[in-house]
C-alpha cells in the first residue's frame, strides 16, 4: 500500500463508521477519498468513495427531504471529477471516473434541490432552453443567451421529471454537461463579485491600474506595435492550423465543442465540423491561409482579429515551454480560461478569462481576487494581452 493509501486509510478509519455518521458527513468523507484517489491515483481511495456514494443513494432514496447541502458537496465532487476525466492518461482510469461522475449527477438529481417539471409544457420548456445552450457559438446574439446556471438547473429538473429524458439518454454525458456548467456559473459569479467590489464604472470601459497601460493609452502606436508583434508570433504553419482551429472555436456550436485540454480540435469535433458545418470549416480554412497577421491587420471580420491575437498569444506562450508539440501542450500554459478550453491549475500570477454572456475579458489573479484590466470585444481584449505581456 502506498503512503498516500495508508494516510487515507488512517483518516477514514478515525471517525464514525459511515452507517453512523448523517449524509452530510458521508458526502464531506466521500469527498475526501475522491481528491485523495485523484491527486495520487489511489485506487483504493476510489473505491472507499464509490462506497460511501453508493450508501448515500441508497439514505437519499428512503428520504424526501431536500439535501441542499449535501448536493453542493456532490457538485464540488462532480467538477472535479469531470475534470479529472478529461485529464485521464487512459481509457481505463477515464472510464471509471466517467461512472463515478455519472453517479455524483444521479445523486444530485436525488437530493431534490430541483422540482420535476409540473406537464409536458414545462417539459418542453426545459428542452428548448437546453437546445438554446448547446446551440450557442461565441459569435451568437446575446439577446437569448442562456446562462450556466440556467442550463445546470433545466438539466436537474429534466432527470427529476419521470419519463422526460430518452430511454438512449447517456448519463455520462449529462453529468459532464451539467457539471461543466455549474463549474463555469460558480467561476464567473466569483470574478463579477471582484469586478464588482473593485469599481462601479461600466464594464464596457477598459480599467487598469498599470503604469505601462497609462503610458501606452498616451501613446497608441506603442500599444499597436506591442500587439502586432505577438500576433507576429503566430506567422507559421503551425500558427496557421491554431488559427483556423481557434476561428471554429468561436464559430462552431458549444455542443459540438464540449470543452478540449489542446490547442487544436479533438479528431471527432473536426470531422463533425467537416460534415455538418463545412462552410464554417471553409472559412476558417480561408483566413488561416492568410495567416494571423493579415488577419489582425487587414480582415474586417472582428472575429477573425480576435483570433489572431489569440493565436499569437497561444504560440507565444507554446515557445516559452521549449520543444512543446502544439497537440499535446496546454493551451496559452494555462493563460487562458474560455469556455471551450478544459485547464489544468496554472503557476502564472495573472489569467485571463471570457465572459461569454457580457463578451468581456478581464484579467484577474488570486489571492486576494483582483481584476486587473477588463473590456469588451476586440478592444477589450487588446487591452487585457497588453496587461499580462
């Protein structure tokens, strides 16, 4: 037995034997073992918590109570789980994950923290609004956005609803939608808390507390030549395949994305992109051709100009890491944070982070949480790279 094992093991025999301890404590032990069996594969320390969830489905089922509590102690399990799917080295440890974050979802539907839906009415109701999230793209009108949270509560209240999901419904995929969702709710209410508490001015305005952002405000042709040169970066055959890889990430549905740990789009996403959207493929296609650097300059498409800064960034931190294979490498080295891109904790001080409902990029640090420089759109976004490089 490893040590990790055996501290784990320590731990859980300390206290109450789990038939004698309240849900609660169950969902904070079960937990445990899961960060225990995640952080040093622990095989053991997987199996204790399967255990411990399986006794919690069966205190949930016997009850009508609702379980708010414990059901915030099974989302925190269920994204970290979800996460460590993604990030799974193989078939094996992603599958078994897999079956465990698909019981934390079917436990949360259990603590009743959703109401079914009352007919078929509200039934369809909540479909359509799950249509509406897995339908939208980065570039879509924002008049019929459908939040995180929205989405993560039709989710609930549609597997609560008897006979409202299809017999064929796969419950891996639920789970790892919903948790995704619930993650990225929780993450942005956090940074528009900070934006918040750090000024009440709009957040079309860009706000930065830099000197160097100051100076360059007085001074534009040092900002555009600072911009140009990171978009410079991204001059290259492989630029060219992050371009058009990051223009389909804007352009294509969330549903088809799902989230990604590459640069580049996962076989699957590129041959369904291929097959049912291939004039978007063929325009991506076109402007990465062209390469980044017209792209920024020339392109009229504010999208495209988007892209090529991204795309510089992205290379620009890919030769930083030294011999890294643009399939493999993490995106941007953890810089970015964007809804289809799944990342690992970064060491970097500073991140940036696109609020897909109000098209904003702020540019935070933890510890305590502060924003740093913020605006919408293109100019936005000039202004946040030009805060972190």
């Amino acid at each position: 037995m490893s040590e990790a094992e055996s501290d784990e093991t320590r731990t859980d025999a300390g206290g109450e034997a789990p038939e004698q301890q309240n849900s609660l404590s169950i969902a904070m032990r079960a937990l445990q073992n899961l960060k225990t069996a995640i952080d040093t594969s622990s095989v053991r320390a997987h199996k204790r918590a399967v255990g411990k969830l399986c006794l919690l489905k069966v205190r949930l089922e016997a009850s009508d109570d609702l379980s708010k509590d414990v059901a915030q102690v099974l989302v925190s399990a269920g994204a970290m789980v979800a996460r460590a799917v993604t990030f799974a080295t193989n078939e094996d440890d992603a599958s078994d994950l897999g079956i465990t974050m698909s019981l934390l979802f079917g436990l949360v539907v259990l603590c009743k923290t959703c109401p079914p839906a009352r007919d078929e009415e509200e039934t369809e109701g909540l479909r359509k609004t799950l249509r509406g999230y897995d339908a939208f793209t980065l570039v879509s009108e924002r008049e019929d956005y459908v939040p995180h949270h929205v989405a993560a509560g039709a989710m609930l209240r549609l597997w609560s609803t008897p006979d409202a999901v299809p017999a064929t419904a796969i419950a891996r995929h639920a789970a790892q939608r919903f948790f995704r969702a619930t993650s990225s709710a929780i993450f942005l209410s956090k940074i528009l808390e900070a934006a918040d508490e750090e000024d009440e001015e709009d957040d079309s305005m860009f706000c930065s507390l830099s000197v160097g952002a100051m100076l360059e405000e007085a001074n534009p042709e040092m900002k555009e030549k600072r911009l140009q040169g990171i978009v410079d970066g991204a001059d290259s055959e492989v630029g060219q395949q992050v371009l058009r890889d990051l223009i389909l990430s804007f352009l294509l549905p969330r549903e088809l994305l799902g989230a990604r740990k590459t640069l580049l789009l996962p076989r699957e996403a590129s041959k369904r992109a291929g097959v049912e959207h291939g004039l978007l493929l063929s325009q991506a296609h076109d402007a990465a051709m062209r390469g980044a650097p017209w792209s920024y300059s020339d392109d009229e498409n504010e999208t495209h100009k988007i892209c090529a800064l991204l795309s510089g960034l992205a290379m620009l931190q890919l030769a930083k890491q030294k011999n890294a294979d643009v399939r493999l490498a993490m995106p941007f080295d953890g810089l970015l944070q964007i809804g289809f891109l799944e990342l690992l904790p970064c060491p970097h001080k500073k991140r940036l982070v696109y609020d897909e409902e109000m098209d904003t990029w702020r540019v935070y640090s933890r510890n305590p949480l502060t924003i740093h420089a913020r605006g919408v759109g293109l100019d936005g976004l000039r202004a946040c790279v030009l805060d972190m490089v």
